[in-house]
C-alpha cells in the first residue's frame, strides 16, 4: 500500500465514527446508525461517500445546520403514504427512520413509501435500499442534492447529482443493487482526477462559460456537470429528465427544497435566501416481493437473470459483464478481511477532527 | 407539407384504427382502447409508436401471438400489489387495465403497484403513467422489450430500449411527464436516419462485430443498441443499470420473459425457445399526492420548478430549457388541430391493411 494511504480496519474505524457523532451530541443509537451509514459506504468502496465525509458533517453541525437530537416526526400518512420532517436532523439517521416506516406499512400492505424534507445528506442512496432487501422487499432510495449538474440546454446549476437506487434480493447471489447517480459523472470522480493532475474526459464537465472543460476543477471554478447522457445527441435530456424526477420525489412531494434552493452540502456557502421548502428531501419505498409472486420464485429467476448475464459474450476477452452492486459486494467482503484504505487528505482531516474533539484515532497500517 | 407525408385528422385516423382492432376480433371496448393508446401516441409526436406499428400488432394477430379476446386476470393480490396474467392479449388493453387497478388501490391505500406478464407491447409508457395524472396522482410505467441493446462490455443483444415513464400532475402547467427510453437512442432514431440515408453519430450502435458504428443499417444488420451513457467513460453502466432495473420489475417480478427470452415485436422472428417466462411484461403504479401533502401544495411548488427550470440561464440564445411533457403537449395541441402527418411508408402499409381487411382509409390532405 502506497505512503498515499493509510489503512484503519473496520472496526476500529466504526468505533471512531460513532465517538465523533456522540461528540456532536448525538444519541448513542443515532451515532452508532449514522457510523453504520458511512462504513457502509466505505466498505462498498464509494470512498467519497463515507468517513471522508464526516468532517463535513461536524462543520454542518457547528454551524447550526444539522440538529444532533431531532425530533423525527411522522407529519402526514395513509396506509401506505408518510411524509417525514428530519427536524435538520442528519439524514444518515433520518432516512433509515423513513425506511422503517415504508417497510412497517409494506409488511401490512404490500408497498409503503415515505418522503422526508427537511432532511440533509443521507450518505449512499444503497444503504436505505438494501435495507429492505434483507427481508425479501424491493429497495428504493432517492434524494436530491446541492445543485451542481445544468439541464440540457442551461449553463446554470439547477439540479444535484441526484442518485437512484434500486436494491432486489437474489437467490445464491448477492442482492441486484443499481445506485447511481443521475450526472454523467459523479463529483468523486473528479476529486480523483483532480487529486492525480490528470484531465477528465469531455462530456463531464462545462466551464463557468458553458465550454466543454476537460480540467477536473473546472467544477469548483463555477463550472456545471452534465446530466448522464452528456449532450442532447447523445440523450442527456434523459439524465435532466430523471434527476428531475428524484428532484420532485425528494423535494416538491415531501416539502423540502428542491432544484438551485436545495443547501450546499460543504458549510461555507450558505444556503440561498427565500427558500420554497426545508432542509433537502429524500424518498424512499419498499414492495414486498411476495406481493407479485413468491419470494423463492422471484430469487430463482432473479438468479437465472444474473448467469445469464454474466455469461453474455464480451467485448473484450478480459471484461466481463458486470451485474450491478457486485463489485461493491466482491469490496465490502475484501475490506472487511483487509481493512480500508483512506487517502492521506482524508486521514489528515480526520486527525484534525480527532483532535478537536478529542476523540482518540484509530490505529493504521500503511 | 412535403409529398412524403399524408396529413389525417385524428377522428378518422381514430375510427380506422378501431375499425383494424374490430377485425381482429377486438371487442368494441378494446378497440376502442387500444386506438385511444395508438393515437396518443401520434398526437404527443411519438410517430414510432402509433399507427406505424397498427401492421405490426395485427402481424402479431395473424401469428396467433396476440389474443384478440384475453381473459386477463388478477393472479396474486395484496392490498397494494398484484400480479395480472395478460392471456396474450393487446399490451395496449392489458396495461390500462392493470393502471386502473393500481389507481384503484391507490385511492384506497394511498398507492398501488402491479406486475403484468404475458402481455405485448404496450405503446408509449407516458398513456399509462397519465391515467393517473388525471387523478392527482403520481404515475409511473415500465415495460420491457425486445432484446436490442447490449449492456456495458457486451455485444450481445440482452436487453430491450425499456422505458422508465413517471408523471406528475402540475397546476397552470401541462403534467410534468419523464418518458423515456433508457437506451442511449430510441430504435425510432434509427429508422428516421436511415430513410434519410444519413449517417449517426457515435455512441448510438455498435455494429456485429462490436465496433462502433454511424451506419444506421447496422443495427439490422445485427449490431446493437448501447445504453443510455453510450460508453463506460460516460456512464453506460447507469443506462445498463436502469433498463436492468425495468427488465426485473416488468419480467423477473412478473413473471414475464427478461433479458433476451423477451419475444421480439415483429412477427416474422420466433421467440426465444424454452423460455423462462410468459410473454413480455410491464410494471406500473400510481400513488396518490394527496398522500404526501395536499395536491394544491404540490401543484404550487410544481409550477414553481417549472417556471424556474424555464427561466434557467441558456447555453445558447435561442434554445430554452425544456420541461420533460412539454413538447409533446404542445404537439398534441397542434396536431388535433393540424391533423397528423403520416410518412409515406406508414400511409402505404396502412393502405394495405385497410385493403386486407377491407377497412375504409380514412381521408388525407397532403
């Protein structure tokens, strides 16, 4: 392992989350959930997703803009309807509340959704989704984001990356998991490109003029990402088109914010004045499989679906197919073994973090 | 109006339609239904899946591969789900059928989602998520299709365009409609391309041998659609994602064909022997509003997003940013007014429908 990294097995890892959230003042059960949230992403290997998030957390905290003990209220319900109110709280402790509700009311009804405002970042859209797969229901989890990505046609950031997952449960396989983001690239990708000096391909990025940028911090500069399908020709009103749809599920159905008034994740820019709604919005929803046929049947097929696809010829000898959310299966059994890599930006601001809050660090390698 | 197309008012382009489905065999509700989808789709501008494919359904009929008189039956049922058998019947009668059911639920139980297998194809996904619309509900409707596009890394046709359509009802504006494919073109693209003998752009197909190809006959010829995203780089594996997404909730779930077993829409090729399922399938929903806040409010904050995505700065002068539903409303206005124009090979093949089971053409202009 590169001087680049330094490696903090899991536990260990989880441990120091959790005493961060409880320094926040968080509940013991909440800071052991949100810890949950972020290893989960870590583990998966969605490393912008996880502890290297956490300061940005406390800075939200510290600015009175994450409420460590919420009031989690249910505000308006039917059978299989909620809306949720975060009461600011964060979402990495929020939405797993709203999944609980949507998998009470699919357990009695067959389905159950739930939109949440007034909610922040909620960490990766799988973890809320594959909660319900562990008891044999179709995961879903959206949210919208600070904006960062242009419609087809605007050079103004309207829309977040806006993620969409679905999570099915599979027979001898690890469960279907599709989360993605809804902009041709996610911002990870870039931070990467920009950590290495390396250019980023066109059809990712416009400049603050509108110009395709092949320089990752173009972004940062007041640039824009595309939406999935990165120009018009080659469908990017799709990805505009679904990234609105989240946008609307998250924020407009729920009460949150929505589109250029959703806040900024990072705690120095302030959030835009005369909002429409409170806090960002998520949306989550369970079916249980059983409620369309029997959840043994629906595995055998699921199981058929993925060898088949596995199994389908290649472009190149050495590629094969992937089937969504296995390699983030393949990561999570490796680094459970093996521990996680944190690069040494992140390491370096969770010793600050450590520091400040006088919560001792976890022990490394590498 | 060029001598390449017939202009045809919608009422007798509606009434030689009907009069087709009548001579299948179609009971007059069906009929009725079935052209109400077709013409929809010509008068939203979607000219691929309206009367253009009339032939093909009743190809389809002739092959004994559609049932013009389906027994179509709820099979599994929860208070929310179900799961309804198609007997083979018209996609475009089967799936209203199923989108009245989930309405039912929904105005029930807050939401309502059903699984429909061995059906056909369905026309344009936003008929059936508007149904709901109608209600101040939000709807939603996938089906799958024949195989066509390759996933990420392959070159074998595994998956059909699968379209993803959401609606959602707005106040002063037309319904906010997402319908789309989630292929990185629509097979339709094609089509137009090639009767114009124009090349394509990259990204769209790639040819039998899997390199990438700007002949539009080279999908015929055996190549392959590419997914939404085009290439890795640009995020093919999220179009992969999705139309996997569409392919498991409309065949694996309902017990319809997936993957490449989805029997193909023209009848002069077989289905896949020893299939895993019956016929193709769809997926639709409906949720109500008012289970989340109360439809009023919703509407308000919906013109809001509108109204501001409309005013989003633009990248070019005279390029608006477009709402998704908003187009093909207004061609739908225009159209009814206008009449709709026809392609000459669309009219021709009409002409020899109408000769063979001796339905009167309706009158063109044009």
């Amino acid at each position: 392992m590169s001087s680049n990294y330094r490696v903090v097995a899991e536990e260990p890892l989880r441990a120091f989350t959790e005493q961060v959230f409880r320094s926040m003042g968080c509940p013991d059960d909440d800071a052991t959930l949100a810890a949950d949230v972020l290893l989960a992403a870590d583990l998966r290997g969605i490393d912008s997703h996880g502890v290297a998030r956490l300061p940005g957390y406390v800075r939200l905290w510290q600015r009175q803009r994450i409420n460590a003990i919420p009031n989690i209220k249910t505000v308006w319900e039917t059978p299989t309807t909620a809306t949720i109110d975060g009461d600011a709280g964060l979402g990495l402790v929020v939405a797993p509340r709203a999944m609980d509700l949507a998998m009470a009311k699919a357990r009695e009804y067959g389905s159950g959704w739930v939109a949440i405002r007034n909610s922040n970042h909620f960490g990766i859209a799988a973890y809320h989704a594959l909660k319900a797969v562990g008891e044999d229901m179709i995961g879903f989890a959206v949210t919208n984001a600070s904006p960062l990505v242009a419609p087809t046609f605007s050079r103004e950031r309207l829309l977040g990356t806006n993620p969409i997952c679905y999570a099915f449960p599979a027979g001898d396989y690890p469960p279907l998991v599709v989360d993605m983001a809804t902009s041709a690239a996610a911002n990870g990708k870039l931070e990467i490109a920009e950590r290495a000096s390396q250019s980023i391909p066109e059809g990712w990025v416009l400049d603050p003029q509108g110009a395709s940028a092949t320089d990752p911090s173009a972004l940062k500069a007041g640039g824009m990402l595309l939406p999935l399908g990165s120009d018009y020709t080659h469908g990017s009103h799709k990805g505009y088109g679904l990234s609105s749809v989240v946008d609307i599920l998250s924020g407009v159905l729920s009460g949150a914010n929505y589109g250029p008034w959703v806040p900024p994740f990072v705690a120095f820019l302030d959030p835009a004045p005369n909002p429409p709604g409170e806090g960002l919005g998520h949306f989550v929803g369970a079916m249980r499989v059983d409620g369309f046929r029997t959840a043994e049947t629906f595995k055998t097929h699921i199981d058929n679906w993925i060898t088949r696809f596995k199994n389908a010829e290649r472009l190149h000898e050495n590629q094969p197919v992937i089937i969504p959310g296995e390699p983030e299966h393949q990561m999570t059994l490796k680094r459970k073994r093996e521990g996680i890599p944190l690069v040494a930006p992140v390491w370096s601001a969770l010793e600050t973090l450590g520091a400040e809050l006088t919560v001792p660090l976890p022990p490394t390698a590498g």
